[in-house]
C-alpha cells in the first residue's frame, strides 16, 4: 500500500479482505457512525450494533483498519485491512501446546437470540469448564427446562423478541429458586435490569465474564 490512506494505515503491505452487498446502502450520516458500539438502524432484539464495531477494533489492535464505502441505493463494500508479518514461521517456531482441562463447573444454559454472540460466549463458557445447552429465546429455553435440562446457571441475553432476559430469570426461578444467574446486555442500564439480577454489559472478554461468574457461581472445591 502507498499514498494516504483512508483508515490512517502505515505505509506497508496488507491483505484486504472485503464484503459487500447490493442492499439499500447507507447515507454519510450512518457512515460515520457506524463502527461505534452498539449504533445500529435495526430495531431492538434484531441486532446488537457491535459487529463493524469489533471488526474495527481487531483490525486496530493488529495494526490494520476498516474501511466502509457506502451509497443510498446502491449497496455497500466493507474492506477489512490486516497487515502482512515480515517474519517466516519456521520450525523452531511451532510450539505444542497441549490444552489443560478446566475444572468441571456443571451445565451452563446460554440464551441469546444472536447466532454469533451466542456461539462465541458458549466457547468462553467451555473454556471455563461449563457444558453448554444453548437456546436461541426464552422460549426455547424454557422448553429445554420442561425437556428435563438441569442448568448449574443460566446467562441470557436481556433484549430479545418475545420473553426478556429478566423475565425468563424469574421464570426460571419459579422452578429452579437457588439458580445464580447473570444477564448479559449492552442495554443494561438503560433498561433498568432490577439490581439483584448481575449483570454483565457488552462486549466483554473472557477474564471479565471468568470474574463475573466467580463471584455468582464459585468453584466449588
């Protein structure tokens, strides 16, 4: 890459990966907001505005950066920029790893109705040693109970079509009363979560939920 660059990028080589779509593309004024967390054009429980958001910021911390070219009517291209390592891996470099098995924690049921954040909060799970029952509503979760699932804890999401978060927590708890549960929201303030629910605001990372899920739901030796 030479010359200036619209993301800022240094001068250097990098692989471009792009997407585009032929939709109704966007206007300058969502343009330029559009990789700002949780800003999105879709109404609530049909997005979490976070995608681009991440993206930007993976592409930012390896040195890369996103770029968006958009126009009413006539769709929209995102270019994802990730520099090129100078270094070869050799040999030398390739280390085993052999994974440690964490320790047992139980069943975890997982609730959101967001295919991607739900699959990689469950993979955080499993790196915690939880076995995961995912559910893509309240609903569903619901039937999963009446199905004879046995959850140690339960992590939903709060905004979802039909059923919320906290109204799936206190239907949970009906039947399970002693059940720790957190909701992860990035709306959670502003929906006014009641406080004795913890809560866990998006995006987080995995030490963050590791932390939050301690202290509701404690190892046990």
């Amino acid at each position: 890459m030479r010359g200036q660059h619209p993301a800022g990028l240094r001068l250097g080589h990098y692989i471009r990966l792009s997407v585009a779509d032929t939709g109704v593309g966007m206007d300058e004024a969502t343009q330029a907001r559009a990789i700002e967390p949780f800003f999105s054009t879709k109404g609530i429980g049909k997005g979490t505005g976070l995608g681009l958001s991440m993206a930007h910021g993976l592409a930012a911390q390896l040195g890369g950066g996103l770029t968006i070219r958009s126009a009413l009517g006539e769709g929209t291209t995102v270019d994802l920029w990730l520099p090129i390592s100078p270094d070869m891996v050799g040999d030398d470099d390739k280390v085993l790893m052999l994974p440690r098995a964490p320790m047992a924690r139980g069943t975890a049921l997982l609730v959101d109705d967001e295919d991607l954040v739900r699959m990689s909060t469950a993979d955080m799970l499993n790196d915690l040693g939880y076995d995961v029952v995912e559910a893509g509503s309240a609903e569903e979760a619901l039937q999963l109970i009446e199905g004879g699932v046995v959850p140690a804890i339960l992590v939903t999401d709060h905004l979802m079509p039909g059923m919320n978060g906290e109204e799936l927590a206190r239907s949970l708890r009906t039947r399970l009363p002693e059940i720790p549960v957190l909701i992860v929201s990035g709306y959670a303030e502003a929906e006014g979560i009641a406080p004795d629910l913890p809560r866990l605001t998006k995006p987080f990372r995995n030490a963050e939920l590791a932390d939050r899920l301690e202290r509701i739901h404690p190892l046990q030796p």
